[in-house]
C-alpha cells in the first residue's frame, strides 16, 4: 500500500465517523443545582407545565396509554405505558433500557449515522445519584414524537411546538395568581366623621389584619376636600381591581383551548355545559386520531427492537360505552345481513360491499 493509499483510507474512515449530540446532564445533587441556577437566571420557562390545564391534558394521555390493550410483549406493562406518556407529552420523548426489564433513562447521548441512531450512553436513575451505562441501538427503547427533518433521531413535546400559546397561558395564571396574592381585594377607602389623633389611630387599628390588604380611614375634613362629602351619602371607594375590564377571563379561556389542542384534547370536553355526546366524541377523537397514532409508532420500535409482532390499540379501551347507540347498530347489521341471505348475494359480494363502505377490523 501506496503513501497516497494510506491517506485515502485514512479520509474514508474520517467520513464514516458518527455524529454524537449530547442530550442532557448527569444527574445528581450538582447537577439539581445548576439547573435551579440557570432557571434562575434565564427566568421563567412558559412552558406552562405547572398549569392545571397542561396537567389536565398530560393526565389524559397518561390514562389512555395506560388503558390500552398490548399485544406481542409483556414488557410493556401499564405502569410503564403510563410512565411512557407522560414523558412524550412534557418532553417529547422516552428511553428505556431493555435487560430483563425496561430500564427508564432521565438522559443520554446519542451517537447516530444518517440521522438512526447506533448508540446511546444513558443516565439510570439511582437513589443517592445516577449512573452510566453505554448500550447499542437494538438494546434500548427510543419512543419520540414531533420528530424534524433536521433532527429525526429527537423528539419535541407539544408545548414547545407552541410556546407563544404556552407563555400566555403562563403568563396569564402568573398574573392572576400575583393579583390574589398581592391585591387589597375587599378593601375600601370609608369616610367617617373626624375625631382626635388617638380615636383615628384607634379606629384603623380595628380594621388591620383584613386580608392583609390596606383599608384607608378618612376624615370628614379629608374627604370634603377631595370632593367627597360623607353627608351627601357618598359610598365607600373600593380598591379591589377591576379585572372584568381586562378581559382576563375571555383570554384564560382562549389560551387554555388552545392547549387543549396541542395535545389533542377538544375545550369542549372541559366546557361545564358539555353534554354526554360530546364528551364521548372527544374521547374518541382523543383515541383515534391523537393516541392511537402515538401508539402504532410505540408499537414498530417494540417490534423493531424486541421481534416479533407488537400491536398497542387505545381505541377499544377508549371507546364510549353508548350501550344504545351498540344496540342500534348491532341490530342494523343483523337485519342487513337477512336481507343479503334472502337476496341470495354470495359472501364475496358481501365483503366487497363491506370494503366499498371501508369496514374493517
């Protein structure tokens, strides 16, 4: 071999060296610390994840995905089905490390080539500190939804595909909290006859301790001046804010459907006029066109990785038992199947009619 032939084999072998990207940070007690640090600095997130209504959609991933019917592996047990929707929901993704048991990851680096990943080092979480472990591709679980062209071995949460719609609602929730936290709500500005120095200290001394907030005592002197004479019945001022004028509860509303539908869940299931037909359409809506999605990707990794078929349905599980709208419905199909016996239609006839009407399994 040639001076030239050891440089171009060495140039091939640089071609073929792999991407590595670094995920997340060991965990531990130092690491806890750097992230509260680096949240205090860069201040709040508005992701939303501490919203009642982020929680509300997450919790109904949880329970979908723990309800659904696993075929094909025991490995994937409801606990970890569970555990495995609330981390696609907040972070985008899931790491399992496949031994006896799947092992879940809090985080890992990826080492990929053509964008597949080929290895990972993933972090276990352990008590005390966790530890590392460097396994290849076939030996770990990587479920991931939201995926870029850009980046295809990563997976996005759906708060971060949205998070002008996210802040708001961060933004909206932190606002009223300060307001109920900080506002004198209930207090009043109360005109009173004047009197001495010693019965005016007296008199506002009554009144601390009133939700913490400030209540102000005038004198007669003091309001005559301002323009508020006490004797013509003048009623007291009220210092809580008007928040009917900010429209707070109009863009509350909108900021939380709009979350609702980033994870798939219709406002109306939480709407308080939301009626039982409704309610089983957002379901279903939820099963089918959100969850049952998610689960047929969960299903081709599990096959990938583990042979053989895997099959996850969340639909049957989901489905809104509408034991009427069944009956009805078994009923129909009985008396349409009479109705092709008498018509002596042969059963590829009768399958053909099925596929024109897209009924399957």
């Amino acid at each position: 071999m040639g001076f030239m032939d050891l440089f171009r084999s060495s140039r091939r072998r640089d071609t073929e060296n792999v991407i590595s990207e670094t995920r997340a940070i060991q965990p531990g007690y130092t690491a806890s610390l750097m992230a509260a640090r680096e949240a205090w600095i860069s201040g709040a997130s508005g992701l939303a994840e501490l919203t009642a209504a982020v929680q509300t959609c997450v919790s109904l991933w949880e329970s979908g995905l723990a309800l659904a019917d696993v075929t094909g592996t025991d490995m994937m047990d409801r606990r970890t089905m569970a555990m495995t929707a609330r981390a696609l929901a907040l972070r985008g993704e899931a790491v399992f490390l496949i031994r006896d048991r799947l092992i879940p990851a809090t985080d890992w680096d990826v080492t990929t080539r053509n964008g597949i990943p080929r290895a990972y080092r993933l972090g276990i979480p352990e008590i005390g500190g966790g530890r590392r472990e460097t396994a290849l591709a076939q030996e770990v679980l990587h479920f991931r939804i939201g995926c870029d062209g850009s980046t295809p071995w990563a997976g996005s949460a759906p708060l971060r595909r949205a998070q002008l719609s996210a802040q708001l609602l961060h933004e909206l929730e932190t606002a009223l909290r300060d307001v109920f936290r900080d506002a004198p709500l209930g207090s009043q500005i109360v005109p009173v006859p004047e009197g001495s120095a010693d019965d005016m200290d007296a008199l506002r001394q009554g009144f601390r301790g009133r939700r913490g907030a400030s209540l102000v005592i005038e004198g007669a002197a003091q309001a005559t001046a301002a323009g508020m004479n006490p004797n013509i019945g003048k009623s007291p001022d009220q210092l809580s804010p008007q928040l009917d004028k900010t429209l707070a509860d109009k863009l509350l509303t909108d900021a939380k459907g709009a979350i609702y539908g980033v994870f798939g869940v219709l406002p109306g299931l939480l709407n308080e006029a939301t009626t039982g037909p409704l309610v089983r359409e957002a379901q279903r809506h939820l099963a089918q066109l959100v969850l049952q999605p998610i689960a047929a990707q969960m299903a081709e990794e599990l096959a990938e990785k583990l042979g053989g078929r895997v099959t996850i349905d969340c639909v049957r599980p989901m489905q809104a038992m509408d034991h009427g709208g069944k009956a009805r419905a078994f009923a129909t199909m009985l008396q349409a199947m009479a109705q092709a016996k008498e018509a002596g239609l042969d059963g590829a006839t009768v399958q053909d009619a099925l596929k024109f009407i897209d009924w399957a399994e």
